[in-house]
C-alpha cells in the first residue's frame, strides 16, 4: 500500500499539472528586510519565516519541502522570507527565535503558529495553512 507522503506528492504534482493557465502557482521568496516584512504584513498577505542556517542539516530537510509546496496553488499568494540565522542575529532575536529550522507563519500581522525543527512535509504543510 502507497505511503500517505507518496500520495500526498502525487496529489500535489496532479494539482500543479491540472492548475489554470496564469494562475499564481509559486509563492514569492526573498531575503528578510523590515520593510519588505512590513509591506506583506500591512497588505495582509500569509507569510512564512525561514530561519535557517546553511551548515544546518535540518534547515537542508526542510527546504525542499518548502519548496515543493510553494510551487502548489494553494500557496500561491504565499511570501516567504528567509533569514540567515548567523548573519541576522538581530532579526532572529526580534522573532523570539531560539534556534536555526525556525519556521514562523503570520497572516498579516498576526503570528498564526511556529515550529523548530520539523522535517515531517504534512506537519510543515499544515503550519503553512495557518497562514492562509
């Protein structure tokens, strides 16, 4: 019997491939700015913080997951900001956060749910709808 993860690919590829011609399929990424932060906030857009650090191994399980469900429309008004945990120290501690693999989701400007070090793609895809 099929894994529910091998499923839950198959089903997120048959989604991409059936999606409307111009529909937004891919969430925006860039690098964390306080500004550009402050703008997806006020325009109350789902956002995902992506605390994470490159030697990281956990940080290395979770972007492609990341990846591979942003490219889905479910996420497509999704934007994603990555911070460097070694270099934006500054922006890690402004988030609370405690650790690289820090995921946090706000929709506008409410913090709608986090995770640290989760590598589980239903868990990270659920913390991602509380963005929505």
């Amino acid at each position: 019997m099929p894994s529910i993860k091998f499923l839950s690919t198959i089903m997120l590829m048959i989604g991409l491939y059936f999606a409307p011609a111009g529909a937004a399929l891919a969430a925006s990424q860039a690098p964390y700015t306080q500004q550009a932060f402050a703008a997806s906030q006020h325009e109350g857009k789902p956002i995902l913080v992506d605390i994470s650090a490159t030697w990281c191994p956990i940080c290395a399980k979770q972007h492609p997951i990341i990846d591979q469900l942003a490219e889905s429309p479910m996420f497509g008004d999704l934007v994603i900001y990555k911070v460097d945990f070694d270099t934006q120290k500054d922006v890690v501690r402004s988030f609370g956060a405690q650790m690289q693999s820090t995921l946090i989701v706000f929709h506008g400007p409410k913090e709608k749910g986090r995770s640290v070090g989760d590598t589980d793609p239903d868990s990270i895809k659920a913390l991602l709808l509380k963005a929505n």
